[in-house]
C-alpha cells in the first residue's frame, strides 16, 4: 500500500460493500474498486493512510460539537438554560416569536436580557 499524496480519500481505496455484495464465507476474497485484494494487511495500511492524512491535515476534523452555531463566539459552546412553563405561556411565546419572526429561542433570549439589565 502506498501512501497518497493527493486529495483524500484516494481512489483507489474502497472498503464498503455495496447493496450487490453477496459474501456467505470468510473465504471469499474481496476485491477494491482497483482489483487489489483486500486483506488484513491492507485494512491495517488504509487505517495508516486515514491516520496519517489526518495528521497531515489532508482530512478535516471536526473540532466544535454538532448543532447550531455558536452565540458565544467561534470554536466555543453556547451553554444552555431549560426551564418549565404553563402550556398557555408556551403558546403566547410561540404566537408572539411567529409575529415578531423569530424563534421562541430568540425571543426568550431577549426577554431575559432585557429584565437582567433592568436589574
């Protein structure tokens, strides 16, 4: 296995197996889309190259946590708050969020700023 110098992932690795894939026996070979047998040494390798690729920055890592952007800033976490409220609250909030064309979110947001501030 060589490693590869180009953009990732090389084409000639291919470890999945398609919906037309049909193995019953551990000894049946499997083939990449190149023809090359695929062994225990060529996974071990192709971990190698996923590795190094990603050391190299050939491949993108993700660093933030999956969900919506960040209101705190770039690279950081927004921390939560939850709280419980009556039903009807809950409506009102929507009905006015809908009007205002925000989201309930961005509503209570502002809402809790601007009592914070009022002190």
């Amino acid at each position: 296995m060589t490693e590869h110098e180009a953009g990732w992932p090389p084409e000639d690795i291919e470890l999945a197996l398609d919906h037309d894939s049909d193995i019953d026996s551990d000894s049946e070979e499997i083939h990449d889309a190149k023809g090359n047998l695929i062994t225990d040494e060529y996974v071990r390798n192709a971990i190698g190259d996923v590795h190094r690729a990603i050391d190299e920055g050939r491949v993108p890592v993700p660093t933030s946590r999956p969900g919506r952007p960040s209101l705190t800033g770039e690279g950081t976490h927004s921390p939560r708050v939850s709280f419980r409220l009556p039903e009807e609250l809950r409506e009102r909030a929507k009905a006015r969020a809908e009007q205002e064309g925000k989201s309930v979110s961005a509503l209570a947001r502002e809402a809790f700023e601007q009592f914070l501030r009022a002190g």
